[in-house]
C-alpha cells in the first residue's frame, strides 16, 4: 500500500520549459520520499514544458485556459495531500524554506534548526495554522529587487487543502484561508519573473488589460488625468523614493518606471473598453 500523501505542489503553466525544470528540481526533496506528489495543469503549451515536468515525476493535466484563479483551483481539486504548495512557474524553493515547509507539513520530522532557533529565543512556527506565508525574492534583469515594497514580498502559499481556494478575480487572484495563519521566517520563494525587458513589458501588458477589465466590471470609466497621468507618476515617487527603490540601482529605476507606466496603460485601457461598451449600446 502506497503512504498517505502529506504534500502536493501545484502548478499551473503554459510554454514555460525556460522555468520549469528549476522550479521542479528546488521541490523534489518535499516529494522525494514518496509522501509528496506534484500536479501540473497545463493550458496547451507547443514548447517542451509538458515533457520536462513529466520528467520530474510530475501529474500532467492539459485543460483550456479559464483564468489564473480557476486554473489553479483546479490543480487543487487533483491534489491528494493534506496541504498545498502553491508555486508559479518561474519560482524556487530555497532550501531553508523547504526545511521549514517539511517541519510545519509533519507531525513527526524535528525542524533541522529547532535547537538552534531555540536557543536564539526564535519563534518556531505552530503546526495548528491552515495557512502559511512566506518570503518572496524577486529578481529583474537578473538583479534581487531588495527595496520599493518588492521585499520580502509575502505570499501565502502553503495551505491546508481543505481551507484553502483561490478567490476568482481576472489577475492578482489570492488565497482564502478559512482559520488562522502564520508566517514562515525562514529562507524564501526565489521569483526568477523578468530576465529581459521585453519579458516584463510584455506581462504589463497582458496585465493591465485584465487588470482594466476588473476596474470596469465594478463601474464605467471617464477619461481621468488623474488616473492616467498623477496616479502613475505618485506611484514612481513613492516607490521609487519614499520606498528607496533607487537603492537597487538601474533595475530598480526601469522596474519602478515602467510600473508606472502599467498603472497608466490599465486606466487608459479601462476608458477605452468603457468607451467601447457605451458606443455598442447606442
């Protein structure tokens, strides 16, 4: 008889064979011992994503495309482990996170560090929580993005199966945790997001159409200076100053830039699809 499955990490993917095998290979201790399984809902990759994730152990399903927060709920009702593990595709578990995710998933394995942490006076996280957040290191042309509220990033991705869904919005879509949470102070998710600048101009883009589509599901949009000029430009100022994102250098200034220019595009974009809408009533 095959053991109880303790953990399942789930992925979603499409053309993503630059990343995957990395994200894989930093998860395989967590599923190694044969307590652990990995569950990959693909919406139709034509690159090598489906044959590198399968080489890894992986349980491969391809489904069309139905969103961020349904296709990761999907993967979660395949899963079987008591909790998730919940990475993008572009992520990597840094070994002390992995220790610490073994420690709080298991009733019988000691943290590695637990006398250490004991003696520095450390909290070690409580087993009783449903849901976990951790760190997130988040890297841009290769550069850690350390200042502008790009660290430590907290992410709630380790959860309780039973309480955990993804809320179904377009983009940004976070976990809902019924009961208590925690935090997980130890190492980080390595976010691996944007190597070059048309990767990450071309996520903004994809991003601030969705993120239009949300602003204009709630109400119709007049043309805003405000919104397409000075909320941009106060979002440069405050992240980049106020937040110091001038301290990561040259990355930091182009990420800080262009993310401004991502809060122009959504509401110019916003207008226009309210535009549309009222023209094809008339």
């Amino acid at each position: 008889m095959l053991p109880p499955v303790n953990l399942s990490v789930v992925i979603i993917t499409f053309n993503e064979e630059a990343n995957i095998g990395r994200t894989l290979e930093s998860v395989q201790p967590l599923v190694a011992d044969g307590k652990g399984e990995i569950i990959v809902v693909d919406s139709g990759s034509t690159d090598h994503t489906v044959k590198i994730a399968k080489s890894f152990g992986a349980k491969v399903f391809v489904e069309e495309w139905k969103g961020f927060a349904a296709q990761k709920n999907s993967a979660i009702d395949k899963a079987q482990g008591d909790w998730i593990l919940s990475l993008d595709a572009d992520e990597e578990v840094e070994r002390d996170l992995e220790q610490l995710i073994r420690f709080v998933t298991s009733e019988t394995k000691p943290h590695p560090k637990q006398e250490l942490l004991t003696a520095m006076g450390a909290t070690i996280p409580s087993g009783d929580a449903s849901g976990y957040w951790m760190r997130r290191r988040n890297k841009f042309l290769g550069r850690w993005i350390e200042h502008g509220g790009f660290w430590p990033d907290p992410k709630l991705r380790l959860f309780r199966r039973s309480a955990g869904r993804f809320e179904s919005r377009l983009v940004h879509e976070d976990v809902h945790i019924e009961g208590m949470t925690s935090r997980l102070l130890d190492g980080a998710l390595i976010h691996h997001s944007y190597p070059t600048l048309s990767d990450y101009i071309e996520h903004m883009n994809r991003y601030s159409s969705l993120g239009a589509e949300m602003v204009v599901a709630k109400e119709p949009v007049r043309f805003s200076f405000m919104n397409i000029v000075l909320r941009p430009m106060f979002t440069f100022i405050y992240n980049y100053f106020f937040r110091l994102g001038f301290l990561d250098g040259r990355e930091g200034l182009l990420l800080h830039l262009y993310h401004a220019v991502y809060v122009s595009w959504k509401y110019a974009k916003a207008w226009e699809l309210s535009r549309n809408q009222i023209a094809k009533k008339s």
